[in-house]
C-alpha cells in the first residue's frame, strides 16, 4: 500500500511545501510594504 501511495503523497507534500514558500513570500511582501 505505502508503495503504490507514496508517489501521490510525494506530489502532495511538493504542493503543499509550494504553497507555503508562496504564502511566507507574500506574507514577507506585505509586511516589506506596511512597513
């Protein structure tokens, strides 16, 4: 079962690690530009 899964899992965590990257930049903007 972990071997047929993990390739989706993988996919998911390089989604899920994209949108944090994209969402901590942003953040990091905002704060650039309220500052």
């Amino acid at each position: 079962m972990a071997e047929t899964r993990a390739p989706g899992l993988s996919g998911l965590i390089e989604r899920v690690s994209a949108v944090q990257s994209a969402c901590s930049s942003e953040v990091r903007l905002r704060r650039g530009i309220a500052a």
